[in-house]
C-alpha cells in the first residue's frame, strides 16, 4: 500500500512539473513572440528613419546601401518568423505530448486501483487457504493418533485371541 501511495504521489508530482513546464515554454513562447516584434518593430522605424534621411540627401550610393540593408532586415525578419513558427509548432507538440501523458497516467490510476483489489482479494484467500491447511493439519493429526491406538489395540486384541 505504501508502493502505491507513493506511486500516487510520484504521479501527482509528475503532473505538477509537466503543467509547470508547459506553462513556462508557453511564456518563454510568448515572451520571444513579443520581443521579436518590438525588435522589428524598432528595426522598421530605424530603417525608415535611415531612409527617408537619404532620400532628404538624394545619395543615390547611400540609397544602395540602404535598401541592402533593407533587404538584409527583411531576410532577418524571415528568419525570425521561422523561429516564432517553430516555437508554435514546438508548443502544440508539448500540448499534445501533455494530453496523452494525461491519459496515460488515468489509464495507470485506473491499473494501480484494479491491482489493488485484485491483492487485497488475493491475501484473503491465502489467508483463508492457510487457516483451513492448519485444520487439515490438525485434524491429520488427530486421525494419525487415533490409528496408532486402535493399531495398539488390535495388537492387544489378537495377542489376547491368541493367548485364548
């Protein structure tokens, strides 16, 4: 009983540390989500800024440059978009992986419960199997005893006819 209480308790605590860490990367998910769009966000005014200088300017080098480094930020964009795509996809994985570990650990409450019945009706019929053994035993004993006195007595018997 205590293996499975502390079986019970190991699942508990593995339940709590699962939703923990779903939670966490959910956050962590988010957190980057969010910081990747001010970051481009700043990126975006800083560029236009950048842009609208030059054109002020009419450098029509510069104006190259720029719009490589436009060209630049929006592959960077591109690449942060995958990012915040996989993380996405990566927290749906965990939710799902979440939910079948849910259902694995009923399906072991469920086994642990049955286990349960079926050992305590298990020690009841060992313990009843034992008592009527040790009647049997007894009662073997008793039937032994009584043959070896009516052995001593058929002994004295048939000396006595004999003696006759």
């Amino acid at each position: 009983m205590t293996s499975m209480e502390s079986l019970e308790k190991q699942l508990e605590r593995q339940k709590k540390e699962r939703k923990e860490e779903i939670h966490n990367l959910e956050m962590k998910a988010l957190l980057e989500k969010r910081r990747l769009e001010k970051e481009m966000e700043s990126e975006v005014a800083a560029m236009s800024e950048k842009v609208q200088h030059l054109v002020d300017q009419r450098l029509p080098e510069t104006t190259r440059s720029v719009l490589q480094e436009n060209t630049e930020l929006k592959t960077r964009f591109s690449q942060l978009s995958q990012v915040a795509k996989s993380l996405l996809e990566e927290n749906k994985a965990l939710r799902e992986h979440k939910r079948q570990l849910s259902i694995d650990t009923d399906i072991l409450e469920q086994m642990v419960s049955g286990t349960s019945r079926i050992s305590c009706v298990r020690k009841k019929k060992v313990q009843q199997l034992t008592g009527e053994l040790q009647e049997l035993q007894e009662d073997i004993t008793e039937k032994l005893q009584h043959l070896e006195q009516l052995q001593t007595e058929h002994t004295r018997v048939l000396a006595e006819v004999e003696a006759l």
